[in-house]
C-alpha cells in the first residue's frame, strides 16, 4: 500500500520527538497536532503559528524510539480523519461522537478526583466496539496543576480525547503478583483507604511491607516503598485491577484512583523478570489481529513508578515491547500517571502501575 495511502487508514499522520519548545514554531506543518511534553522541559508558553493547532499535556517522561526522555516533546500530527477535542470531566456529556468512531486516545488530568466517574459515563457514549488507549497526565511531584493546554490556555479537571475511525489493537498487563492477602477493605471514601479488615490501613500495610523487606517508613519517604508494594484489587476470572498507595497521614493511605468499600484487595510485589515479560505479553495482545503492513506505530502508555522500579533495567522493558513489532514500527508514547483501556468489552479502566500498549 502506498505510504500516503497507508496513513490514510492510521490515527495519526506522522509522530516527530523535539528537544525545545521553540523547534516546535519553526519545524511544525501546518495541521493539528497532539503535543506530549516532558515535565522538566522549560516552557511558559506554547508559541502560536498560523495553520498550527494543538492541544497537548504534560507527562513525567515521554518515549521515542525505544528512549525515555525527561526533557522533550513528541508531536503526534493527527491524520485527516481524527479529530480531537478537551473536554471538562465534570461534564462528559461535552463529547461529540461520531458513530464511526473505531479508535480513542485519551489523556485525562491524573490527579483528578473525577477519574473513574468521569471513565464510567464517557464509557456509555461511545459507539459499540471502540478500542481506547490512554493515560493520567501530571507531575511526579504529585500535586495537581493545569497539565492540559491548548493553544489558548491551560486546564485543570480536563481530558484530551482524539477520536479515529480506524481500528487499533489494544493490550494491558502488569506481571505483579500477591504477596498477602485477600483482605477487605472495610472502609474508604473515593481515593482514600481508611480501614483493611478494621485496621487502619496504614498500620496493617506497614507490617506486611516491613515482614517482606529491609525497608522502613521512619527512615525512607512512603511513595519510594509502595510504588515497590502496590494493592490489587482482587476480580472474579480476571487479573488484579493494581492501585498505587501514593501519600499516608500515618492512618490512612491515599491511592490513584477510586476505591469502593467491601473491595477485595491483596498487597502485591513485583520481580525485575515478571514486570519486563508482562509488558512484552501487552504488546503481543495489541499486535495479535493487526495486519503487519497497517501498522505504523506503537502507543506506549507505561507506569513512571515501573520506571522509578526498574530502574537501570527499565530500557529492557520497552526493548521487549519493541521486539512484537517490525523494526520499522515507530515506539513512543508517555510515562503515566495511571492508565487507562478498555482491554475487554465491560468498560473503561483505570489502572496503576500496569504497562498499555495500542498498534496503531
């Protein structure tokens, strides 16, 4: 198939990596572009250019080519037969559809309280069998600030949501495996853990982390243990949902994402090995029923707290990803802040700590 016919049938024309703010105004095309920045890149403000529109969010990191980069922008063109639009996530119902909607990329505010209410409602006005990839932006200093902008400004509690009517292939795994539990989590309110089996949460969490490891909450900051010990939210015939302990007053635990009472939950941790095949079975699932010569890229949705994890070892994990696809295939797509698809046909997820991979 000829090249200007190939991406005719893709999400997005053409996806260009940036070092500065200000390459973006002389080397940008006209058309729309999906702009995915690095948190340490220095910017105030996007510089307008006539012909040239955007919106775009910030991410811990992003990758390209097989890098994960924390200064940096990727600039994803959208095709003639996307389109893109941010939406209040107060308000879901702002969504314009189009029935031949096949394909969605979604980045939400990660640090909204709306997340998983928001997910719930945009889910019902979908057209039937749309696949979805997409993720939490924000800051790895954990507080929310306007992360979603557009030409004009910035927003608080928004989404991004690009719509296409070609299809894409859509994979989730995590590889994290329970250290204990089940448990019950007997009390919570949204994102907030109160009591586990009526204990604060805290207290109980604590124990079982400091059983299984040298490691100690006097002595080293909360968020550098739990990205090691996340929960899993325990579901009947399906894989854990994993939710990430982000912040604790001593009592209870704050989580990424909604937590309901009377959830089952185990405490879960994660080996080097298990972490890097899980994320090569994702883009195995995304690959599975797309035709080689479709696929342009791959859309990498992946975990900051895996790459905090990993470490020196997290360029394994998106080499193993990259090896399901040509060598051509073009791999990029952000360290997250929560992660979302619809792997299955019940519903949109959240995840944490999870690694989400679309062929596009």
């Amino acid at each position: 198939m000829p090249l200007r016919k190939l991406l005719e049938h893709a999400m997005f024309e053409c996806i260009s990596f940036f070092e500065r703010i200000e390459d973006l105004h002389v080397k940008l095309k006209k058309g729309t572009y999906v702009l995915l920045i690095a948190e340490e890149t220095p910017f105030l403000e996007i510089l307008q250019k006539e012909g040239v529109t955007f919106s775009g969010a910030i991410f811990p990191r992003v990758i390209f080519k097989g890098k994960t980069y924390a200064q940096g922008i990727i600039a994803a063109k959208l095709s003639a037969t996307s389109s893109m639009q941010i939406i209040d996530m107060d308000n879901p119902q702002q969504l314009r559809t189009d029935p031949n909607t096949s394909a969605i990329f979604a980045i939400v505010d990660g640090f909204s309280t709306q997340i998983d209410d928001f997910l719930e409602e945009f889910y019902s006005l979908l057209p039937e069998k749309t696949k979805l990839i997409g993720g939490g932006a924000g800051k790895t200093n954990l507080i929310q600030e306007p992360v979603i902008f557009d030409t004009y400004r910035f927003y608080m509690n928004a989404a991004i949501i690009i719509t296409s009517p070609h299809t894409i292939g859509v994979g989730v795994k995590h590889g994290w495996k329970p250290l204990l539990g089940p448990f019950i989590a007997t009390s919570c309110k949204g994102n907030v853990l109160e009591k586990i089996n009526y204990k604060d949460a805290f207290t109980l969490y604590k124990e079982a982390v400091e059983k299984d490891s040298d490691l100690r909450f006097d002595t080293t900051p909360f968020f550098k243990i739990s990205q090691r010990y996340p929960l899993g939210i325990v579901r009947y015939n399906k894989d854990f949902l994993v939710r990430e302990p982000v912040t604790t007053d001593g009592n209870t635990i704050v989580l990424v994402g909604k937590l309901d009472v009377n959830s089952v939950l185990s405490i879960l941790k994660g080996e080097e090995g298990e972490l890097i095949e899980a994320a090569k079975e994702a883009a195995e699932i995304s690959r599975a029923n797309m035709e080689e010569k479709t696929i342009q890229s791959a859309l990498v949705v992946d975990c900051i707290s895996r790459f905090f994890l990993l470490d020196t070892a997290f360029p394994k994990e998106v080499r193993a990803i990259a090896s399901v696809y040509p060598s051509q295939t073009v791999l990029w797509g952000v360290l997250s802040l929560g992660e979302i698809a619809n792997a299955n046909q019940e519903g949109i997820e959240f995840y944490n700590n999870t690694c989400v991979v679309g062929t596009l």
